[in-house]
C-alpha cells in the first residue's frame, strides 16, 4: 500500500474487503483503559487506529481489513474480500470462524461449510469438532479474553487439517512482554461501556513475546501480515504436516529385499 513519490512515502489505503477508499476514525481508547494498560500516547495512538479507523462504505474497522487482506495475500486472491467469499473458494473450503471476525462475519457466512462458534454456545478451549476437519480458521481480538489462550490455540490447531492454517488479530502493545493481569484490577474492552460483562474481561495483556505460545500450541511456521503500519497487523500461523509418518524408500527396499530373501529361505527348505 506504500508509495515512493518525491522520497516520501504516501501511503494509499483501499479497502481490501470492498475496494473502497475513504475512511474514517474513532477515538476508543478511553482514558480509563490508558490507565489501566499504563499505555503512552504513541500506544494509545496506534490502538486508537487499530480499533477505530474505519471503511466509509463497508464499515470494517482497519482490524477486520487487516485481516481480509491476510486472507486474500494467503490464498493468492486478487480481488477484495467481498469477492473471495462468493469465488470458487467459498465450495471449495472448510472454515471455522470463531466469534464473530469483525466486520467480515457476513462474508465468511457465505462459505457452504462454515462453522460459527460463538461463546458462550462454543468454547475456543473445548471446540466440539473433530481432528483435522478446517482448512482455515478465523478469529478476531478473542484470544486476550480467553482463560487459558495456549488450550485455546490448541484446540485450533487440532481441528486444522494438516497445512491448514490460523488467522487471527489480538491487541499487541510492542514494547513489552506478555502479562496476565492477575492481581490487577479488572479491565474490559468491546465498547465504551464500563458495565460489558465478563466475556469482554482481559484476561492477557499481549507484548512483544505473543509469537511463543502459537509455537507452544503446535504451530510450525508463523507469518505477520501488514496492511497499513504497525498499527494494522494480522498473524497467520500454519500446520505442516500434522502426520509424521514420511514414506522412506530406502528403508522400504532393505524391507522388501529381507522379505525377498526369507521367502527363498522358507522355499528351499520346504523342497
Ligand atoms: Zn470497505
């Protein structure tokens, strides 16, 4: 989306989930989150934009673009996302979206076999599906509200198929480590609403190290994909191979040449 023009850089965002290009900003940082995520101005900046720079036309917040636009650079698609879900894709694939993915719940609805899981109907800890069923998974500033987020991916991971692959935003603050806020009083994020309810309680604060616990969960390879700036980032972590079983030709000939030579063996003998 970066232009070089003169040595400067002009940046030209398009919507990526309908090819729209004005946009709009909120503020949603309160001053009570500040203080309770002890965040800077240049933090609270970067989240402000994250959360609340939004599509004039399709309303998705920068987040929800960010992550359309992972999906289409993943699968090679070359228009917006609004198109991808009505392709030859939305036949083709499995996809599990849990709570709703922002402003791209509708879209994903069009996907023949799309499986929402919604909480408190469905748990991201205790997923009722089987092994190795969804090409993709979708989920969008959940994880932080999760209990135990390393089960949550690792349900995830379980329910990919193998070379499937997870997308998802979580809100990063960059410049320090993971923390649980145990011991800390309660904090909330959705709205600006102080009284949300306990689905919208962090439960971790997410910091530079958010990449450790996708390794932890099972994922084999990570990937971040930017849209705009630091403020709009999406993580794309994918499973290789979930079956170690690799067809050894080598070790299949030495096998077949002792059976060979066994069978001669018991031939000779029986004449
Ligand atoms: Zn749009």
């Amino acid at each position: 989306m970066d232009k070089l023009i003169n040595n400067k850089i002009i940046t030209t965002l398009i919507c990526p989930v309908c090819k729209n290009d004005k946009f709009n900003q909120n503020t949603v940082i309160t001053k009570r989150l500040s203080d309770e995520w002890n965040l800077s101005s240049l933090e609270e900046n970067y989240i402000n934009k994250q959360q609340g720079k939004f599509c004039t036309k399709c309303n998705s917040s920068l987040r929800s673009m960010t992550l359309a636009n992972s999906i289409l650079e993943y699968f090679k698609y070359n228009s917006c996302f609004k198109d991808f879900c009505q392709s030859k894709y939305k036949n083709k694939l499995n996809v599990l979206e849990v709570n709703e993915a922002g402003h791209l719940h509708r879209f994903l609805e069009n996907f023949k076999n799309h499986q929402f899981a919604e909480y408190p109907n469905v748990d991201i800890q205790k997923l009722p599906y089987e092994d190795n069923i969804f090409d993709f998974i979708v989920h969008s500033d959940t994880l932080e509200h999760v209990e135990d987020s390393l089960l949550g991916l690792k349900e995830c991971h379980r329910v990919l198929k193998s070379n499937g692959v997870l997308f998802y935003t979580i809100p990063i603050v960059y410049g320090r480590m993971t923390k649980l806020r145990d011991g800390l009083s309660d904090s909330y994020h959705g709205s600006q609403n102080e009284n949300q309810g306990e689905d919208w309680k962090v439960i971790t604060e997410y910091g530079a190290d958010f990449w450790v616990e996708i390794f932890d969960a099972g994922f084999n390879e990570i990937c971040i994909s930017k849209l705009d700036d630091k403020a709009s980032f999406a993580i794309i972590a994918k499973t290789r191979n979930k079956f170690s079983y690799k067809f050894d030709f080598i070790a299949f000939i030495r096998r077949l040449i002792q059976k060979l030579k066994s069978f001669k063996i018991s031939y000779i003998i029986l004449i």
